[in-house]
C-alpha cells in the first residue's frame, strides 16, 4: 500500500512494459505461420530491436503523433525481421553460387589419375 502512494503509476509502467514486450512476439509467430522465407535469426533480432525501441521511447517518455509505441515497434520488429533474413537468403545463395558440385571434383580427379594407374618417381 505505502507503494501505490509513493508511486502511483508505478502499476501503469509495469503493464505497458509488459504489453510492449510481449507484443513483439506477435511478428515471429505470424512468420513462422505464414511466412516461411523468413529466418529464425531474422526474428530473433526483430524481437531484440522491437523491444529495445519500445523500452526506450517508453523510458524517453517519447510519442509519435500520439500512435502506440509498441505498434510502431511491431512495425520496426517486421522491418528489422524481414530485412535481416533477405539478406541472408542472400549470402547464402552467393556462398552456393561459385561452389562446385563434389561430383564434378570427383570425376575430374579420376581422369586425371585413374585407380590403377601407378606413379613411379
């Protein structure tokens, strides 16, 4: 009781800290449904940036135009998300792109030395 006095909107932060942070689920479980092509690290630092972000317009006691903050983190989480794993379906389909297939090595290898070959020096 001698908090609540102290501190009145102690409850109201602690509520809208929660709402914020567990809000920013809300992209991942939606990619994970529906959006295949996004990668579990693009939704780790989606959350970790959506949070953050929240957090901190919450302590800065910061607003736009009077929107929620934790929509326009929602809004930052996807972004964040989404840019994250284009890029490293990117990376990835460059990192295959210029490896050769170990059969071709392989086939090559033989015809040059064949198994029965010996080699005298």
């Amino acid at each position: 009781m001698g908090l609540t006095l102290l501190v009145p909107s102690l409850m109201l932060n602690l509520i809208n800290t929660a709402y914020y942070g567990f809000g920013q689920f809300l992209p991942g479980l939606l990619s994970i449904f529906f959006f295949r092509s996004i990668r579990p690290a693009g939704i780790a630092a989606g959350l970790i940036a959506g949070d953050l972000f929240a957090i901190g317009m919450h302590l800065a006691q910061m607003n736009f135009l009077n929107i929620n903050i934790g929509l326009i983190a929602l809004l930052l989480n996807f972004t964040v998300a989404y840019a994250i794993s284009m890029y490293l379906k990117r990376k990835q389909k460059a990192q295959t792109a210029f490896e050769e297939p170990i059969a071709c090595n392989s086939i090559e290898l033989e015809e040059t030395y064949p198994k029965n070959s010996v080699i005298v020096d």
